[in-house]
C-alpha cells in the first residue's frame, strides 16, 4: 500500500480511525501518511464475501473497480481548481453508497448519476463535462439543457464553487456615476420641500 498523493510506502501510513461497514463485510479505515500530511480512506473486505458487479451499458458485466470512478472524476476535473483529496472523497463516497444500496449487482448509469450528483455541488463545469460522458449527449441541445440546468440551480449551490459563466463587472466609472449621481438628485429636492413648507 502507498499513499495514494506522495506514493510514500505502508511505512509511512497511520490509521487513525477504523470501523465496520457493508453490514460487517468490510472495515473502513482511515489513514494519515506522515510524509505529506494528507488523509485518505481505504476499505478491507473480508476475501469470499459478496462483491459488486458492475452491470455496463451494452450488457457487460465487469468487477467493480473505484479507479475506474477516480479517472473519470480527473477527465471531468481537468484543468479545474479542485484538489485531488476532494476526487478521491467523491469516489470512496460512491463506492460506499453502491455497497450499501446494491447487494450484487449496479448498473452503470446509477454510479454515474451518483458521481453526477457530487459534482454539480463540487464543480459546476466539471458536472457538465462528466454528464455529457454518462449521458452520452447527442446533439448541442442535450450540452446547452444540462448547462441550464445548473445555472437554474445555481441560487440552491454554493457560491464558491466553480461556474459555468461569470457575470462581467461594471467599469469603474459607470459605479463612480451612479455614486455621484444620488446626492445631485438629494439636493434638488431639499429647496422644493422647504418652498412648500414656507407657502403653507
């Protein structure tokens, strides 16, 4: 085993948290490597125990396997500003939903949505990216519905997140005329009130 950020041998892991999950199939462990800090979780199944087949979109079955979640999260995420701990969260969060939602068997698009799910909250352009894999888009229609999707969603999402669009700033002197204009029209109505008072 290595650390899955510096590639540190066992050595230099630390478990600093261990418990049951997958009914008692498995223990999730969490580690910390001593080389770069960072933490990370593994999981141990007992070897015999039931395993989770992924079920294809053309009818293949095949074993799962976590990287496979890993990479995708890495293409959608390419050259965005999400670290790499936050994808391997995203992939151990799936992977642990998959065991305890599915006894055998998961198909394909149900990890996909899974994956879809996390990374609209993670990162808005990454979501569009990854969904137009796993939904397998046709057309620019299917790219321009998903993309206004989020953006309708977008008030209920954190707002540090990564965006689809960014609303362009005003120039500084069109913010410096809206500023001076208030107190002008301020004190063109101070003599017209005092005016009517003095009629009155």
């Amino acid at each position: 085993m290595h650390c899955p950020f510096c590639h540190a041998d066992k050595d230099s892991l630390k478990v600093i948290d261990s418990r049951a999950c997958d009914g008692d199939r498995a223990i999730r462990r969490r580690r910390e490597c001593l080389n770069c800090k960072k933490r990370f979780t593994t999981y141990e199944r007992i070897e015999g125990s039931i395993k989770l087949t992924v079920i294809k979109t053309d009818g293949r079955r095949v074993p799962w396997d976590r990287q496979k979640i890993v990479n995708g999260l890495e293409r959608a995420c390419f050259k965005r500003p999400v670290p790499e701990e936050e994808l391997l969260r995203v992939a151990e969060e799936v992977e642990e939903e998959a065991f305890a939602t599915h006894d055998r068997e998961v198909p394909t698009l149900i990890i996909g949505q899974m994956v879809a799910e996390r990374l609209r909250r993670l990162d808005q352009v990454a979501y569009v990216r990854f969904a137009s894999v796993y939904r397998q888009f046709k057309t620019l229609d299917d790219l321009i519905e998903a993309a206004q999707n989020v953006l309708d969603a977008r008030r209920f999402e954190d707002p540090t997140q990564g965006k689809l669009f960014i609303e362009p700033k005003k120039p500084e002197s069109e913010t410096n005329g809206q500023a001076d204009a208030s107190p002008r029209v301020k004190s063109r109505r101070g003599p017209k009130i005092k005016a009517k008072a003095e009629l009155s």
